[in-house]
C-alpha cells in the first residue's frame, strides 16, 4: 500500500483522541510525527526533552496503531483545520472591521503559505495602517505568492516609508515579474495617495 496516498478508513474514537491532540498541543507543536509520538505514547528524547507526555491527556491513547495511518489522520484533520481558518481569515477581510487586525497578524507567522497569503489580502481590504509594518515583514516570505499579496495590500495601507523596499522590488534581477508589476502599480498608489493629501492640506 502507498503511504502517500493511503487514506484511513474512519474510525470515530481515534479521529476524536487525534483531535483532541490536535487541540491541546495547536500552540507548540508544529510537526505531524510529533503529533504521531504523543498519540503512540513514544519515549523519544525529542519527546522527553519537550515534556509533551506530561502534558497531554492523549499521550499514549492510541499505542499499537500504524503510524503512517495515524499521521494520515493527523494531516487529513490539519488540512481541514487550515480550510476552515481560510475561509474565516477571508470573511474577517470582508468584514472590513479595524478590530481584527490583532488576530489576523497572528495569522502572518502560520506554517501554511495559503493562510499567511489570505491574511495578507485581508489586511489590505481592511485597509488601515496599522498594518503597514507588518506587511513590509511579509515581503521577504519564501513563497512569491505570499509576497505578491503582501506588496497588493502594501498599495492600499503602505505611507511613504513602504516606498524604499517597494522600489527595490521594482529593480530586482530576482524577484518574479508579476511581483514586480504589483510593486510598481503600489509604489504608484502610495504617491497618488501622498500627493492628494499634500494638495488637501
């Protein structure tokens, strides 16, 4: 049987330890086979030097399964996870409210490129500019795609002091071109918006 593509049959009582498991360790545990370790109740040092036995109620529930199963239950319910913040990092966007800001920024730092790309685009279409500063950080994420989102959003909250990097952007060997179309097209707004206040003042 392929691993990779093994899909577990459902079984009620372990979806529901994993995703207890899942729910105790979602602040501090970042790795599926660490998931996997707790539920099997492993002794590895990794284990052991984390604590993470003394700490979870489900640590060494399931002893004796697969462990390729258990970590495809582990991703199967992670993926899930990671749809459903999604949708709600893209409604909280939509929702345009300048309170959000805080748990969306949480959101920045996520290991999954589509949820930091979501909550980059909602930054932008809520529009303030307490965002700016943080957006500027996701400039140098790995994913272009993420950076293209940050850079959009940069056009409608970043001030004068985006300018600097969004002009190296735009002179870059290295960076994509559709990134380097988004940066002009910021850099652009910035100075349209910078102009149209100097001209009410």
């Amino acid at each position: 049987m392929n691993k990779t593509t093994y899909i577990p049959r459902w079984n009620q009582e372990v979806f529901d330890i994993v995703q207890k498991c899942l729910e105790e360790g979602k602040k501090i545990i970042k790795r599926d086979t660490d998931f996997v370790r707790i539920l099997t109740g492993s002794r590895s040092k990794r284990i052991r030097d984390q604590g993470y036995q003394i700490n979870f109620s489900t640590y060494g529930l399931l002893k004796g399964y697969q462990r390729y199963y258990l970590k495809a239950v582990v991703n199967l319910l992670l993926k899930e996870r990671v749809n459903d913040l999604a949708s709600c990092i893209v409604l909280i966007g939509n929702e345009g409210n300048e309170r959000n800001i805080g748990t969306l920024l949480e959101f920045l730092s996520h290991e999954d490129g589509n949820v930091r790309r979501l909550t980059c685009s909602a930054l932008g279409k809520i529009g303030s500019y307490i965002a700016e500063k943080p957006l500027i950080g996701m400039l140098f994420d790995p994913e272009p795609q993420v950076r293209q989102c940050a850079i959009k959003a940069l056009g409608k909250v970043g001030t004068e002091y985006s300018l600097p990097i969004l002009r190296r952007i735009v002179i870059s060997q290295k960076e994509k071109d559709y990134n380097i179309a988004a940066a002009k097209e910021a850099v652009t707004k910035i100075q349209k918006r910078n102009d149209n206040s100097e001209n009410k003042n």
